[in-house]
C-alpha cells in the first residue's frame, strides 16, 4: 500500500450526486412539456438503469466503444419515450447535459485538494473527456488529468480500463490505487492488480438505497468520505 503514487476516483456517485443532479434537470423539463405528473426522481432512476445495459454492447463488441454523452443522450430519448413524453431534439440535446453539471459529495473538494498534496489525482470514470472536464470545471474539483473510459477506450469493469490507465501514468498496476463507493468496481480494480480505497456513498441512490451500504470485501482502505481517506493516507 505505501507503494500507491496515483489515486483515480469512479465518479458517479463517488465523487458527485448524480441522482439529485438529474432529477434537478428533469423538474423544469417535465413542467415545460407537460409531465409535471412525473417523479423526477424515479425518472433519473429510469435513465441511469440504462447505463450499463448500454455499454455492455460496447464491452461485448456488439457495438464499437461510444462516448457516453451518446449513450446517455440514446437512453434519455427512450427512456423518455416509455414514459410517454416527447420533446424536440435539441430539448433532449440540453438536458443530456445535466450530466455535465452534476455538483460533487460535500467531502470531495476539501479531500482532493489534501490528497493531491502527496498523490495525483484524477478520475477513472466510464464519463467521456468533455463531459468531466466540464464537471470539473464548474464545480471547481481540482483533478491533475483527466483520465477515464475515452481516454483507454475500454469500459469498467474491463481489466483494460485499470491497466490502460496505469499504462497511462507510467506506473505499474500495484502502484494505482482506485477509489469507489461500488464493491463490484473494486473487485473489478482489484482483479486488474490495483490498490483499492472503499469510501461510503449511502444516499447515492436515495433512501430507498439498499446497494454498497457495507464494505464487502477487506479493501485495502474503508473510508466515511474523502476527508476521511485524507487523513488515514497523512494528507
């Protein structure tokens, strides 16, 4: 463990709320289309239960590896459809970008900036380039590269998408440590020869959250939050 340079960060629901992010889009939209009748909520439900279906034909090679700004724009147009609402083009254009300005975990930005004192940091997300950067950028998270599923073109849970990335930063496997509130991404990381850091992310899904709520396996870290994993790493 004391070997680890690098710690990349899964970032939906890791470093960000997405859930609440998304359903903040969808309200306003709803209500100018008519479907005020609709739970924003349960409709960021209905888009994200589209993800990894999406990019399992990207990871099966049915499909060649599509950014997922695509992705999620497909899903949100069919996913909208199963509920009945229709909305021009560039409306669904607009709204897809709710994924680019999703507001991170109140821990986060005070935890990256302790743990890049001692580590790089950056994300290791299935997020296409822009869509991070943007994130990035409007929430001020202080990430020393951008790195993720584009940029290795693999999807996680892929071993390519861990070992690409350490590639990458011109380090061994061992020496990348991946931080996640998802055990099945950890095992994943782990698999990949990785260091792992579990951090608690128990609201990402709601209260009704019945998923990630326990640290399953013995991960080389467990972590409350980011603040957290600062101090036990003596950022």
């Amino acid at each position: 463990m004391t070997a680890v340079k690098a710690l990349v960060f899964d970032t939906f629901g890791t470093v960000v709320d997405w859930r609440s992010g998304i359903a903040r889009a969808l309200a306003p939209f709803l209500l100018a289309h008519g479907r005020a009748d609709l739970d924003p909520f349960a409709l960021a439900d209905a888009w994200r239960k589209r993800y990894q279906p999406a990019m399992e034909e990207c990871r099966a090679g049915r499909r060649p590896f599509t950014r997922l700004d695509v992705l999620h724009r497909e899903n949100l147009e069919t996913m909208l459809a199963d509920h009945g609402v229709s909305a021009a083009a560039a409306d669904l254009d607009a709204l897809n970008l709710a994924w680019h300005a999703l507001d991170p975990w109140p821990d986060v930005i005070l935890g990256l900036h302790r743990l890049r004192r001692k580590f790089f940091v950056a994300p290791l997300s299935n997020g296409n380039i822009l869509l991070l950067a943007n994130m990035a950028k409007r929430a001020g998270i202080p990430w020393d590269a951008i790195l993720g599923a584009e940029t290795v073109q693999a999807y996680k849970p892929q071993p390519e998408a861990y070992t690409r990335t350490a590639e990458i930063l011109g380090i061994a496997p061992a020496e990348l440590c991946l931080v996640a509130a998802h055990n099945g991404d950890l095992r994943a990381a782990r698999g990949a020869g990785l260091a792992t850091a579990f951090v608690f992310r128990r609201g990402e899904h709601g209260p009704g959250q019945a998923t990630d709520m326990t640290a399953e396996d013995p991960w080389d870290w467990i972590c409350q939050d980011f603040i957290d994993l600062a101090q036990q790493l003596d950022c």
